[in-house]
C-alpha cells in the first residue's frame, strides 16, 4: 500500500500563475541641448558635439554674468547668462544641459546645478579638456551613445546608461585642496600602516598614500580582515603603483597579540587606524561586536603603536561620538577617550590624534548607493525623516584632509603628550530630502514627497520642474539614529590651524580619564565584550559615556521647506 492516497491523474488543475507585476523602469531622454560654460569650454563642447555622425539639436549656450561673450566664434546662439537660465527654459524647453566650467569655477557650477533643478532640466558634466589627463569623448558623456538617426525636432533619443554624479557639486560643495609639501614632508619616505585598508576610506588613504597625493612612500602596509576587500586594495595598488613598496596583512586588529606581533616586526612610522563598525542599527543589536572592534581593536592597534614608538597615530573617528545617541557612536567616544588618555601617559613618544567627520558620500552601503538600487527597481527613494540633517564630504576629500590633519602634529595639542583633536570643516549641515530631491533630478527625474503640491502646482521648491517623476517615501529613523548631528561637544572650543579645511582643539572635555578610572574602564568592559546579555553590555557602556543618551523619539511631522539660496 502506498503511504500517500493517489491523485487521479485530472483531479487537480493548478491556477494560472500571475507574474509579478513588471517595476516600471526609468527611462532618460534628451531633446534640444543647452550649453553652458565659459566661452572656451563652450567651444570645446561645440566641437566636440560637431564631430558626432548625429549631434543633437543645440538651442543655445549660457555662460556665467561678467565674460566676455565671444559669440562670434561660436556656432550656437548666446542665449544670456546663468541667471538667465529660468527664461530660456521656458522659451526653450531644452530637456538637456551640457555643463562645462574649470573646477576653480565651483560657485558657477553650485548655481548652474541649482538653476537646472528647479527648471527640471537634466544636467551631464562634461570635464573641460585642460582638467583632463586623456579627454573622453562626449558622446560618452550624453551616456555612451547618441541613437541614430538624429533626433528630429520634439523627438528624443534613448540614453543608454544613467549619468555619472559629481558628487560634491550633489551636497553643493567646494573641495579644499592640501598642502602637499607639508603632507609629503611628514609622510614621504615613511612605513605607512592603515587599518581597515579595505573599506570606504581605508582604500583611498591607501591609494593616496601609495601616490595619489604625490609623495613616495617607503612602505605601505594594508591591514585588513575581509579578504576580497584586502585582495582588491592590494590588486589596485599593485596596478597603479607598482614601484611602491607593500604588504597585504590578512588580520583583524582587535586581535592583540598578533596586532602587537605584526607592528613590531614591521615597525611602521606612521599609522591610520581607519578599523570600525559603523552602522548605527546594527550595532544597537550588536553591543559586545562594536565594543570589540571600535574600542579594543583601537586599544589593541594604538598601544602598539606606543610600544614601538611609532611617530604619528591617527584615529579616524565620527561627529556620532559626540552626545552619543547609539552603541556606535558610545564605542567611538570611548575609542577618543582612550586615545586621550594613552597620549597623556609619562612615556608617550607617539604624536596621537583623531579626526572627527560626518557621512561620506560614496562610501559603500552609503545613502546614495541605496538610492541608486532603488531608482533601477522604480523607486521610491527612501528618506528617514523629512527633517534630518546630515554632513556630508566626498571620500576623497575626507581621506585627503585626514592626510592633512596628519601634517598638523603641534597644532591641536600644546605638548607631545596630549593628543590632538581635529574636525573636518564639513560645511552646513544638507537636509536628506533636499538630497534625494537633488539625486532625482541629476537623474532627469522630479522627486515626489508625501505633502508636495501636485504636479503642475506652484513647485517652487528644491525638485520642481518637469520630467518624469519617481516618489519619496518617509521610512522613520531607527533605534539610535539622531536628527540632526554635532560635530563636538560644548566645552571643545574649535579654533582654526594653518589649513582651512581642518579645525583643531586640546583636548577632550573638562574631565580627562585618570589611571585609575581607565583601567576600570577597560577590564570591565573587556569582560563583557564577551558577554550575550545586550542590556549588561548597554549599561556598561552608558556609565562610561554618561552623555550618551536615547535617540529622541520621532514624530510624525509635515516635510520641511527647502530653501534655496
């Protein structure tokens, strides 16, 4: 006897099965092209449009109040200036922007962006051929193909990849440069280590350090214990700087013997401790994780660094240390006290320092890559809160002012023996709605918000237009997510240092650790770290960081108005 009744063999007819409804996929289109730039930049685009086998219909150009015109030789229309942008959108109705300015013209390419946004117009950057060590072609830049045939008048041809993003004209700002005289004096023809080798700003200290920024170094030392992350560093560094000198370390910094084993054998000069957690969510549910790689892993790679008299340790740190909210930030805060308290100590011959800073855009599992997966799925982009706030600095320019801070050893601390404090000028906080609506529109989109006015209705504000529209849904912030961020507590007075990207101030709070209160510290929580009681980790850390405190609870609210100025 079978163990199971048999079926006869009509007896079941299974449903039809529905697919998934298709995601409706964001398309982006180009009609009449608008040109704006300086008048040379204008006649590099021009010709470069000129030699395509189809080149898109050309309306005119705009250049910035103030240049001379030289419409005379220039095939297009001088259309006015940049403040002229509004009229000529309505005149014109081109769908498309080409951009050209030198990248001393920050502010012109700041106010062309935000002009653009509001006339929903859909900008591509096209790099001026002086800025560029092998120019690309523009055809490329109307991403990758203009479709032939030509477009004709109100036609519009398909772009076959979304634009790239400039990045700091996103967040509306001006890069700052370093001093690389002073850089590569404290840095060239030194061991350099750097923890976290593989990750967002780990890598691209290393590939400065390896070059990038223009000194040669003696040695680079990538630590780091994801192995594709530390094959791929190691890969590129060996691709573009073959002659520098380097070792991959396969490790994970929290591991104290083999830490202390590994600098002393390779007795770096300099070290970057870039090693963290830092996802807030996740270290809410991970307590004992954050506490062992953001403060022993810290603890681990620094008293080394003591021991065999490395002369400069720099601690990567975060504006989420300051009045805590999160288990991230609460370990963080405690890796600055340590390193506060281990500089002070009679025998320190390290210069040590640490280096606060917001988001980084870019960065992986960053807001941008989110929004990214989410526009090629159809949306919506997700936003926290409409009233969250962040600061925001390109990887880039966050790893070269770290390299910066590195050259300003006597600048934050009056003494050998007190560690240096810097924070990063990251500018005025950017609300996250005003980002989204920015990253829609570098896309061609409109970004819609629970609230804004309906399409066609008195859209003034930041992503107004037209264009085809994707949403923006509030999603509300999760366990120790603040609204808004600091960048230091009340009592650290900023003052500036000889670099205008870098601020500096002595110490840390009014009430350092003595001796007796670290060592507690540190065997308390060493037991812990070790411990699955989430509420014993919590409140050990909390005694510790007595500011550190609950995220306040969000409320539903209305978006804020974004004003642009």
């Amino acid at each position: 006897m079978h163990p199971f009744p048999r079926l006869a063999p009509a007896s079941f007819i299974p449903p039809p099965r529905r697919r998934p409804a298709p995601r409706r996929k964001i398309e982006y289109v180009q009609a009449g092209v608008l040109l704006i730039g300086t008048p040379e930049t204008v006649a590099q685009m021009e010709a470069q449009l000129a030699a395509l086998a189809a080149p898109p219909t050309v309306v005119g150009f705009l250049t910035p109040a103030g240049l001379p015109a030289r419409a005379g030789a220039l095939r297009s229309p001088r259309l006015g200036t940049i403040d002229d942008l509004p009229a000529v959108a309505s005149r014109f109705r081109p769908r498309l922007a080409l951009v050209s300015f030198p990248t001393t013209m920050r502010a012109a390419t700041v106010r062309t962006t935000e002009l653009l946004r509001l006339a929903g117009i859909t900008e591509r950057a096209v790099t001026p051929i002086g800025d560029l060590l092998a120019p690309t072609g523009i055809n490329s830049i109307l991403a990758a193909r203009v479709d032939e045939p030509a477009p004709r008048a109100g036609g519009s041809a398909m772009l076959a990849t979304p634009p790239a993003i400039d990045l700091a004209k996103l967040i509306g700002r001006e890069p700052y440069s370093i001093d690389r005289d002073a850089v590569g004096g404290a840095l060239a023809g030194k061991r350099i280590l750097i923890t976290g080798a593989g990750g967002s700003i780990g890598s691209e200290l290393a590939r400065l350090c390896a070059g990038g920024a223009g000194f040669a170094p003696a040695q680079i030392i990538l630590m780091e214990r994801g192995e594709n992350a530390l094959f791929e560093i190691d890969r590129q560094i060996a691709r573009r700087f073959p002659s520098v000198p380097r070792r991959a370390v396969l490790h994970d910094v929290a591991d104290a013997a083999g830490t202390r084993r590994i600098v002393g054998e390779l007795r770096p000069h300099a070290i970057f401790h870039a090693a963290a957690h830092k996802h807030v969510p996740l270290m809410e549910d991970h307590p004992a994780h954050a506490l062992t790689n953001n403060l022993f892993g810290t603890k681990a790679i620094a008293d080394a660094a003591a021991e065999f008299e490395a002369e400069r340790f720099v601690l990567i740190s975060t504006d989420k240390a300051v009045n805590p909210t999160s288990v991230m930030g609460a370990t963080k805060r405690l890796a600055e006290m340590y390193i506060s308290w281990l500089a002070a100590r009679p025998d320190s011959r390290t210069q040590m320092s640490m280096v606060r800073f917001g988001n980084v855009l870019g960065s992986a599992c960053s807001v941008l890559t989110i929004w990214s997966s989410q526009l090629a799925e159809g949306g919506p982009l997700t936003v926290t809160d409409p009233r969250m706030t962040r600061y925001f600095m390109t990887i880039h320019e966050a790893a070269m002012l770290v390299l910066q801070s590195a050259a300003l050893p006597g600048e934050a601390a009056p003494s050998a023996r007190r560690a240096g404090v810097y924070v990063l000028d990251m500018g005025e906080p950017v609300l996250i709605l005003d980002l989204a609506r920015r990253f829609a529109a570098a896309h061609g989109l409109v970004a819609r918000a629970p609230g804004d006015a309906p399409a066609g209705v008195g859209s003034g504000g930041v992503g107004g237009g037209g264009g085809a529209a994707i949403e923006i849904a509030f999603s509300g912030a999760r366990p120790g997510e603040k609204i808004h961020e600091e960048l230091a507590y009340a009592d650290e007075l900023l003052r500036p240092t000889s670099h205008p990207g870098v601020r500096a101030w002595t110490g840390l709070g009014v009430d350092p650790l003595s001796d007796d209160r670290a060592a507690a510290m540190i065997a308390e929580l060493d037991d812990l770290r070790h411990s699955t009681d989430h509420d014993a980790v919590v409140s050990a850390i909390r005694r510790y960081v007595p500011e550190m405190r609950p995220a306040p609870a969000v409320e539903t609210c209305r978006p804020a108005r974004s004003v642009v100025r």
